[in-house]
C-alpha cells in the first residue's frame, strides 16, 4: 500500500536568514500503517518515489525497498520526502541540509509520528540524515549514510560551482534546459569513474564526418533526462546546499551504519573514515568495491543488500 501525504506549513524561515513563503511538505508511505518507520531519502534528483507501486510504477530505490526485501515494507512503513524547494517556490536565500531536517520534522508532525527507526539517506540524503540526527536526536533511533560526509569535499565544490555557473548562463540566454544538461553531463563525469568508461566505451579509430563518440551520446542522454525532469531554480538551490552542508560528528550520537564505494569521487573514503572515528555514537564503516563511484547507491544493490538487510534486523 502506498499513499501521497502533503501537510501545509506555511511561511519558513531558513537558517541562513531568508524564508520559504507558502510552502508545503509532501511525502509518500509505504507499508503497513502502525509499523515503525524508516525514512529513506536520496540525492537531489530522488523524489518521495521510493518504492513500487501500482498506479506510479518504479522507485528510484525498488530493488531494496519492497515486500520482503532487505527495507522490508512487510515489517517497516517506509517514508519517502520530496525536498524543498518546490518548482515555482523559490527561497529568497540559500537552503540547507538543516532546513531539509526541519520540514522532515515537520511532515513528522503531520503524520502523529515522534520517533523513526531510522533514517537511510544517500548522498544529498544522507548529508539531511546527518542534520537530522544533530538537530532532532529525540526523533531518530539509528541512521544509516552513504555516500556522504559531514561536509564536502572542496573537489567536489569545485565541479559543482561549474555547473551552477553553466546553469545560469543558461538562464541569462533564455536557455535554461541546455543549461541544465551540460551541467548534468559534467556531474556525470563526476559521478561514476575512469575506469566504468573505459570498460563501457570504446574510442576507436573515428572515420565519420563529423566525428562521433559514443560516451558523448551516453551524457547527452542523460542530461536530457536531467533537463526533462529538474527545474533550473531548484538545481540552483539544491546544487548549493550540498556545498553548504557542514555538521559537526561530535554533536551526533545516534548509531551510525556508514557505507562507501571505495571508487568514490564527492565523498572520498579518508572522508567517511574521519566522519565514523569522529562520531559521538556507535559506528561503522561498511565499504565495497563499484566501478560507479558516487553513483553505486543507485547501481550496486547486491553488494548493499546484505548489510542493509542485516542493518534492518537490528531496528525495532
């Protein structure tokens, strides 16, 4: 059983000083209601879409989140979030991963639920799981963070600034949907590894007129799939927050699961190394091989399933 749940909460102020005027939290839960919960969030392109369901089809997550499976919605009422902001409600500063935990708390409320099992956030989720579990430790029993750290890393803050400032030039041309894909096709660069490339794509000898080249093709099509989906604005915002994200490991005391790709590029393994011997809580770091990189989370589910299964099995 799935369903859409959406609670207004009206004008915010964020903690940067601005506000998010007429805003609305919205969600969607899977599973059995009275189960406990577990809130799974991914990266800035993930959606309250988590698991499968038959009227919208595939989660981004499906192949670990379903009857059974090793987020089992036969025992867990699994909570997926949409984050702010919304396509035609802009803040009138910068967001953060702060202000993504306070409108989680918030849809919390709504929904009459004081306290989560976990949260499993990945990537930009991961990042908000971390806050949430700074600013509202009564909230969360455990949490379970891939892929990211309790701040970035200035290689990719770096790559990021890029993409926002192709994103804007976009916006300043009147283009901004060609902005966002050549920004995507670069995050792409970012997010997988040399090594996927050069195992996926072979550079032979070019004889065509113009020249071709498929791994061209290949980030073509994902930045119109990006550009098809995202509006500029939010990547803006959200592209930002990432680069805003910074937690202190000390202030966190919930038992922590760490997972990471060794082929990481955005959250380096010395990074997640130093966020597991920093944390005030019980920690561990989980790490496997994957020529995806960032991108494992979305791609390495065999070698995440146990642990996630086995992490699950400890939740109450």
């Amino acid at each position: 059983m799935a369903q859409d749940v959406e609670f207004e909460i009206g004008n915010v102020s964020l903690e940067r000083g601005g506000r998010l005027t007429d805003d609305r939290v919205t969600g969607r839960l899977y599973g059995h209601v009275q189960a406990p919960v577990i809130v799974v969030l991914g990266g800035i392109s993930a959606t309250r879409h988590v698991a499968d369901d038959p009227v919208r089809g595939t989660g981004w997550w499906s192949p670990l989140v379903h009857d059974g499976g090793p987020v089992d919605t036969g025992r867990f009422q699994v909570l997926g979030y949409d984050f702010a902001p919304v396509a035609g409600k802009f803040p009138d500063s910068s967001m953060t991963t702060g202000d993504q935990a306070g409108r989680i708390k918030l849809l919390l409320d709504g929904l009459g639920i004081d306290r989560v099992a976990a949260i499993i956030g990945a990537s930009y989720g991961g990042m908000t799981a971390l806050r949430f579990a700074r600013n509202h430790p009564d909230r969360v029993d455990n949490l379970c963070v891939i892929g990211a750290a309790h701040r970035p890393h200035p290689v990719g803050v770096a790559w990021r600034g890029i993409q926002r400032r192709i994103v804007r030039l976009g916006l300043e041309a009147g283009r901004p949907g060609d902005g966002l894909r050549l920004a995507r096709e670069l995050a792409m660069t970012t997010y997988r590894t040399p090594e996927e490339f050069a195992d996926r794509f072979d550079l032979k000898e070019i004889s065509t007129a113009p020249s071709y080249f498929d791994i061209c093709d290949y980030l073509g099509s994902r930045g119109d799939a990006f550009a098809a989906s995202m509006d500029a604005r939010r990547f803006l915002a959200l592209s930002e927050s990432i680069d805003l994200h910074r937690v202190t490991p000390e202030d966190i005391s919930t038992p922590t699961l760490l997972m990471s790709a060794i082929s990481d590029q955005l959250a380096p393994l010395p990074d997640m190394r130093e966020l597991r011997d920093r944390l005030a809580g019980p920690s561990e770091l989980f790490t496997f091989t994957s020529l995806y990189g960032h991108d494992a989370f979305l791609k390495e589910f065999d070698m995440m399933a146990p642990r996630l299964r086995d992490f699950c099995k400890t939740l109450g």
